[in-house]
C-alpha cells in the first residue's frame, strides 16, 4: 500500500517534513489535521456547537472534503488558510473529540489512503487509521520548542500572540488530545519515536529517510 504515517502532537514539526519527506520520495501528503480543522470552520459558519451531535454526525457525514495539492476546500470553499487561526486550533481539538466526526474523517482518510504512495501526518494514522503502515513516525518535541516554532508561524501571517499564551493553549491541547476517550494520541507500538527539539528538519527527515531504508533492507 505505500503508506507513511507521521503522528505527533501540535507543532512537532509535522507539516514541514511530512512535506520534505513526500517530496524527497515523490509521494503525495494527506494533512489529517487540516481536515479536523475544515470540519471546525463548516461548523462554526453555521453556528453549530460541537454539543450538538446529531446536527454535527449529519453535516461531516454530508461534507465534501477535497485536497487540491496543498490547498484544501470543504463544500467548494477554499479554506486553506482561514483554518490556521488559534480559535480553529482550539475549536477542532474540541471537535476531534466527537466519536461521529473521527468515524468519518477516518473513513474518508482510508479512502483517500487507497491510492497508495502517501505520507499520512495526523495523531492516530499509525494507530488507527493505517495500522498496517509500511513506515510508522511518531514525531515529538518540547513544549516549549513547539511554542515558540508556533510563534514564529503566527508572526509570519501577521497574527500577534503572546509566547505565554500559546504555550499554554499548546499545553491544553496536548491534555485534551491525549486524554480524549476516542483514539487518543499515542505512538503506535511499532513506531519509531523521533524527538526533533534539538535537530533541524532536514536532519529529521534524514534520520525518516535512513529508517525506511534500513527497514526495506531488512525485508
Ligand atoms: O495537526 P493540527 O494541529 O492541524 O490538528 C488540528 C486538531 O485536530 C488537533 O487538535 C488534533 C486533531 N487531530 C486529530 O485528532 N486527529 C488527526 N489525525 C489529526 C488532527
């Protein structure tokens, strides 16, 4: 199936090399984390609290969720770069949480993962999602070093958040996202653990490149 999983929690360095490792292979990255997010905004554009479980299972049972490269739409509105504010990061955390919304993110992200040749970069794609991974990463880094690579990512965009606070907002969703009853974020048995605070993400992906080729080896 050709199938790479790189879990992890927020701001672990995910996106960056699950993006350098596709390249380097030529496989195409599905961006789970994304689609939680676009479900958040679907539901906030229509005023629907995460509470609300039934109207919640009918409109991400209905969504239509599409990558265009990196850009993502969700019912044929781009949405690409509105899903990157700090109110989306702790409104999809809330609604990752909601047994229906994951069921059929996952099923989507199956099909998706069907066509082979993917980075998969999430919190349960070694775990859930594709248990049967070729390559399982789980990628890991201090809080702080999460949140201050955050900060830089939000001073980019122009959006001014104080170090303090996203720390915090950071130390909150790594309770919530791993104390949720529903997957749960944790490294898959078989996956190899990389803590990147102290290494530069082409040492990361130096470190992912060797492992899949010593594991190929071995076969
Ligand atoms: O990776 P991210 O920060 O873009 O993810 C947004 C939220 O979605 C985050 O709170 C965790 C959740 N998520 C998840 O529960 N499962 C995934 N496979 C991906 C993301």
């Amino acid at each position: 199936m050709d199938v790479i999983t790189i879990d992890g929690p927020a701001g672990a360095g995910k996106s960056t090399i699950s993006k350098m490792v596709a390249r380097r292979l030529g496989y195409s990255r599905l961006d789970t984390g994304a689609m939680y997010r676009a479900v958040a905004w679907l539901l906030r554009q229509k005023g629907v609290e995460p509470e609300e479980t039934e109207m919640v299972d009918r409109i991400c049972g209905s969504c239509r969720i599409e990558f265009r490269g990196d850009r993502i739409f969700i019912d044929n509105t781009e949405v690409t770069d509105v899903i990157r504010t700090p109110e989306i990061d702790m409104l999809s955390s809330r609604v990752s949480a909601i047994p229906c919304v994951r069921k059929h993110l996952a099923s989507m992200q199956k099909a998706i993962g069907q066509a082979g040749k993917i980075v998969a970069e999430g919190r349960d794609m070694g775990t859930v999602v594709f248990p049967r991974a070729d390559f399982k990463f789980f990628l890991t880094a201090s809080p702080e070093v999460r949140a201050e690579r955050r900060k830089k990512q939000l001073d980019k965009s122009g959006e001014i958040v104080l170090y303090a606070t996203i720390l915090r907002q950071i130390m909150e969703r790594d309770t919530a996202d791993s104390s949720r009853a529903v997957s749960p974020l944790q490294p898959a048995d078989d996956a190899t653990v990389i803590d990147s605070s102290e290494m530069s993400p082409e040492e990361v992906v130096e470190l992912i490149l060797a492992e899949i080729a010593r594991k190929k080896e071995k076969r």
